[in-house]
C-alpha cells in the first residue's frame, strides 16, 4: 500500500524547486528506518551539470544528518506517468538504499507506481564492484 503521507510530503516540498531553466519541479520525500522524513527538490543551475535532483537533495541531507538506515522513497513530478528517477539519481539510490526499499513514484494526477530498488536499479554498480574478494 502506497503511503500517502510520504507522497503527499513530497508533493508539497515540490512547489519549493528551483527551475528557472526546465521549469520542471520534482519533489522528493525519503523515511528513515526511525521515522524522520527528509524533504528534497531539484535546484537547477545556469551550468547545467551542477544542478541536484529532487531525490539527491533528500538523501544528502538525510546523509549529511548522520541517517543511514532508509525505508522508503516518494518522487512527484507534474508528468504524465508516474515520473522515473534518472539515472544519476538511481545510482546514488543504490548507494545508500537496500534492495528491498520501496520506492514510490507519482504525478499530480495522484497515479502511483510502487517498485524496490532491486527493481528500479537491477545488476547496479556497487561497493563490492570495487573490491576483488
């Protein structure tokens, strides 16, 4: 079951973005394991290569925090499917998300797609890939 606080939490921190260029707010809401709810949106910048997604801004600040221990992750976009994290967004996901983590993508229409990690990222690059063991 979708959780709908989550979604909604970051359906609200989306009207904060700041897309002067894309004009393409994302908003992203992730739960720790201990229940805080850390609230992300996309910052964009005129060099383009520096500007943070939604979902990125979240799990920084949640890192920057000392969290470590997620459970689940909502993204919101004005979209017409339920908006798909990008890559980049993916791969630090996989950093820091187990497997299993249920990740809840939406629209403003309130459709829902409901995926894990493992389902979002398969065969991801991670921090056994960087050890020979």
């Amino acid at each position: 079951m979708p959780n709908k606080e989550l979604i909604e939490r970051a359906k609200q921190i989306r009207e904060k973005a700041y897309t002067p260029y894309s004009k393409f707010p994302v908003g992203a809401a992730l739960k720790t394991k201990s229940g805080v709810i850390y609230e992300g949106c996309n910052i964009e910048n005129a060099a383009y290569p520096v500007t943070c997604c939604a979902e990125r801004v979240a799990i920084f600040k949640a890192v920057s925090d000392g969290e470590r221990d997620f459970s689940e992750l909502a993204v919101v976009a004005d979209t017409t499917r339920p908006v798909p994290p990008c890559g980049s967004c993916r791969q630090v996901m996989s950093e820091f998300f187990p497997s299993d983590l249920t990740i809840y993508t939406s629209n403003l229409s309130g459709e829902i797609k409901s995926m894990t990690m493992e389902e979002l990222l398969p065969f991801s690059f991670n921090q056994s890939d960087l050890t020979k063991d």
